[in-house]
C-alpha cells in the first residue's frame, strides 16, 4: 500500500525551512495541492513562487499557525474544512527545539514543546484519521528525531517528546494496519542545512551529517514503501541500528561523555547545575 502523494492533497507541517522546505519541493511535481503550515504566512511566500514556478497547475494554500497552541491548530484545520479540502497526507516536520538543561528550563519552554512536538501531531492525528479511514487511503510521515532514542543531556524535554511520539506512531501503525493508511516515522541524525539554519551557519560539517535534501528524499522513499521507521543516511542507519543492541549502562556512558563535553562549552552557552531551579509551576516565582 503506498500513501497517496501522486494528485493528492498533502498538509505540511512546519513547512517554511529545512526537511519540511524540502519535502514540499520535492513533492511540488506530484502532488496535487500542498498546504503549507508555518507560525507566520510572510515566512512561506518565496516557497510558495519557487513551487508554482516548477509547477503551475500545483494549488498551493499558505496558513498560519502557532503548533504550541491547540487553538491555533484547530483552526488550520475548521478553515480547511471551510474550504472542503481533504487532507490525504499529513507530514510533520515541525518541531519546538530548545537546548538548555532541565533543570534550567522555563516551565513554559518545557510546555510549549510538549504542546508542539506531542500534543499537536496527536491532534492533527485524531482529526485527520478519520476521513483518512472513511476514504480507505491516506498517510502520516512523521519527521522525528534520532534523539528520542538516546540519553540526550541538554536535550531532555526534546527527547522525551520524541520518545513519546515513537511509542505513539508505532501503536497507531498496528491499530491501521489493512486499512489504506500509511504511517511512517522517520529519525534522522544531523542535518547540515536545517535545525534553525544554524548548523549551516557555524562550525565543522556534523559527524554522519547529511543534506536535507538527501533526508527529504530518504524520508519519502521509506514512506513510500510503507517503511514504519526510516533513518535518513547510511552512517546514522548503521549507529542507529546498533544503539539499542548496546547495553543501557554503555549508552549511559555514552551519554556522559555528552554531558561532560557540555560542561566545557564557552560560559552561557548551556548554563551550570548551580543554584535553585526557577520558574516551576506552584511556585511563587512561576512567571513563565
Ligand atoms: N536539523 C537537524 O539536525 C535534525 C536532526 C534530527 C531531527 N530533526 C527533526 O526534523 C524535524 C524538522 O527539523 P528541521 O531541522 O527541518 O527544523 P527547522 O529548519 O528549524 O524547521 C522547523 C519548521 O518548524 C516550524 N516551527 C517550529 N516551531 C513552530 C511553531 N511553534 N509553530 C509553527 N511552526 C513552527 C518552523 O517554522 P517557523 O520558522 O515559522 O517557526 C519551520 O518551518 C524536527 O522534528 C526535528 O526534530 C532535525
């Protein structure tokens, strides 16, 4: 069974720069209809020209939308029905990043990327399933990360998201397996154009870093075979595949030898474990 991205309608999330950017290119000659979602509409108006250039009959919709705001993303979706634009294809590729240690994190930060990076993908989800289920054919490419699958100092929060959504995605897959829906989940490693722009930005080429483009195209294929777990580039499929044949205790080492090279980031970059916690709902100093 392959999704239906030839003519179809597909909702991109997080469509205005790195892997989502590059899924909308390279479907811009197959799909039928791309609705691009960012948190600001200015943000997906060169996207939008660079598209309909390569392909004019393409009908591309822009919205608006902030995904750490469930009211927000409830109202992507009550204007597309308004529009009576089915989505045949949901592809996610927004995420809240944040690096900061816990303990160090506002609570609202920590939130916003529960809100963005779990409970909206389970929203746009419920939402979407059940036409998907009515028509017998439809897709979820969720764009995860290789991060949910290990002991991630400086990332805690993100990796607890994207845990959360492995277990998520991969019960879902079982629950429509021979109903047409196609669900794949795809962890990549670096990406050497993407994150914010500011891997391309600084520093050396990422270890087993790859071009979003070639993670874009990965990413597709694996869903177009129905793959329930893609890991874009060859060095990060091979690491990935043997992270969980390692024992905890040596991916714990693995991930101290982490936080030990966080510790030796210029001052500011990552702040200390010194000093008490702040901003914590209950607290009187809970401002976030
Ligand atoms: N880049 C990497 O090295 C890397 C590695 C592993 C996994 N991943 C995963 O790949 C996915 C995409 O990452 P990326 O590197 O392509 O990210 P990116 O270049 O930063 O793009 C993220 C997209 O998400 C949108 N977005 C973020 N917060 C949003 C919000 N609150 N509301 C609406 N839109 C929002 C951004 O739009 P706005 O600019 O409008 O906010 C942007 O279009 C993420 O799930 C990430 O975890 C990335």
């Amino acid at each position: 069974m392959r999704p239906p991205l030839d003519s179809g309608t597909v909702l991109i999330v997080g469509a205005c720069s790195g892997l989502g950017r590059e899924i909308a290119r390279q479907l811009s000659l197959r799909a039928g209809t791309l609705v691009l979602v960012a948190s600001e509409v200015g943000l997906l108006e060169a996207l939008r020209a660079e598209l309909e250039a390569r392909n004019p009959t393409l009908g591309v919709i822009l919205m608006a939308c902030d995904i750490s705001r469930p009211g927000e993303v409830g109202e992507v979706l009550a204007e597309l029905a308004r529009q009576f634009v089915a989505v045949d294809v949901l592809v996610n590729a927004s995420a809240t990043q944040g690096r900061a240690l816990f303990a160090h994190q506002r609570w609202g930060d920590i939130e916003r990327m529960l809100v963005g990076n779990v409970m909206t993908p389970l929203l746009l989800a419920r939402r979407l399933l059940g036409q998907m289920l009515a028509r017998g054919r439809g897709g979820i490419l969720h764009i995860g990360s290789g991060a949910g699958q290990l002991f991630l100092p400086g990332a805690a929060t993100a990796a607890a998201t994207h845990r959360c959504l492995d277990g998520f995605l991969e019960s879902l897959r079982l629950e429509v397996e021979g109903t047409g829906i196609v669900i794949t989940q795809v962890a990549p490693g670096p990406i050497e154009d993407a994150a914010h722009g500011e891997r391309a930005r600084q520093g050396p080429r990422p270890f087993l870093g790859i071009s979003a483009a070639r993670c874009a195209r990965e990413a597709l294929a694996g869903f177009e075979r129905g793959a329930a777990l893609v890991y874009p580039g060859w060095g990060h499929r091979q690491v990935m595949r043997l992270l969980p044949r390692l024992p905890r205790a040596v991916r714990r080492v693995l991930g101290r030898l982490a936080m030990r090279d966080l510790r030796r980031l210029p001052g500011g970059e990552l702040p200390r474990l010194a000093g008490s916690p702040r901003e914590l709902p209950g607290s009187a100093s809970t401002s976030a």
